[in-house]
C-alpha cells in the first residue's frame, strides 16, 4: 500500500486533497488526523459495498474537517462542534471557488456526521462521512469490510488506544459548551466524563415551556 492511498479508495491525487490534507496534520493532533483518513477509507469501502457512486473528493474533505470543530480555538465558540468544522470546510472550499453545491454537500456531511438515522438517505457523500465515522468509532458494520483491508487501513492509520483517546477529545471539545449536548449523542460523553454535567431532557423542556397548555 502506498502512503497516502488505499488500493481500492485512493486519495484523489488534487490539489484540493493535498491543501486538506495539510490543513488538518497542522492544525489537529495525530489522533484527529490518523482518524479522519481512516473515516475516508472506511467510508469510500462502504460506498464499494453499497454500491453508491460518490464523489472521492468531496468525501475526503468531509472526513477530513469532520472533527476539526473539536480543536481548542472552537471549545468557546458556543455552538456544536459539527457545525464549527463544517463551517471551516465551508471557508476553506469558499477561498478555492468549489462550487456551492459541491460546498452544500460537505458541509452538511460534517454538520450531521453525529446524527444517525438521517444522512444514510442523503447524497452520498453525507451518507458515506457518517458510515465512515460508525464504522472507526462505534464498530457498526464491522464484518462487512475484509480483514485484510481492515488491518491495510489501521497499519497506514493507526488506532493506539483509540477508544478512550477519542472520548477524551470529545470531552474537552464539548466540556466547555455542554448546552450543545442536548438532543444528541454527545451528551452521553459528558454524562459519563464531566462531574456535575446536568442532561437536558426533553419532555421536561415541553412541560416548563412558557405555553399555558
């Protein structure tokens, strides 16, 4: 395997990749970079095996900026992680004259890459981030990529103690704004790491809401 593809998902050889590419090893930690290529091959491998016909480069800048909102510069930005790395996905392809729809398509892969249930029935590129991101971090669909192109990816990449490492990275991401926790899975995160972190609940936030009935 070559260093900066996997035999059957190549990085697009772009200078729009590269710029990417660059942008993300200097601005994140080997953690948020190692991850990011894996979510882009894990997702152009569930891409083969669906069947879905995607674009390669849209899906890489979307696995690429997917986690960038968690870099300490947004921790008091006061809005979802997701959408300050989709929004800096957004700059960036803005500065190279990607075209919007091209712009829209990524941005909303990183904006609901933590959303399941809903970017599965979207382009493929939004379906693809997001299969990428369950597949290195929750293990869903684990057996349906071979062993041999498993354990290629993870050599490139790999995933040390990965599992608390990337919790630890959500924790302090989204410690500092746990309002954006309501309604989605990051909450779980600061239930389990963050002492005195309070839930939102939902049907309470009905019952107290100003209606009278």
């Amino acid at each position: 395997m070559a260093d900066d593809m996997h035999s059957t998902v190549p990085v697009p050889d772009t200078e729009l990749a590269r710029e990417a590419t660059e942008l993300v090893r200097d601005t994140t930690d080997a953690l948020i970079y190692h991850h990011s290529r894996r979510v882009y091959f894990f997702g152009g491998l569930q891409g083969r095996n669906r069947g879905l016909s995607f674009d390669p480069e849209l899906l890489y800048i979307g696995a690429m900026f997917h986690d960038l909102g968690l870099s300490e510069r947004f921790h008091g930005s006061g809005r979802r992680f997701e959408v300050d790395g989709a929004d800096e996905a957004r700059r960036f392809l803005q500065s190279r004259q990607v075209p919007e729809d091209s712009i829209r398509r990524v941005w909303t892969s990183i904006a609901l890459h933590t959303t399941p249930g809903i970017p599965e029935f979207m382009e493929p590129e939004v379906a693809l981030v997001t299969a990428g991101v369950e597949y290195d971090v929750l293990g869903i669909g684990y057996h349906e990529i071979p062993d041999t192109e498993r354990a290629a990816i993870v050599a490139l990449h790999p995933r040390p103690d990965f599992k608390r490492q990337i919790l630890a990275a959500f924790t302090e991401g989204i410690r500092g704004k746990p309002e954006t926790t309501f309604g989605n899975v990051k909450a779980d995160v600061l239930a389990h790491y963050e002492p005195g972190f309070e839930r939102g609940d939902f049907v309470t936030t009905i019952l107290d809401s100003p209606w009278p009935e």
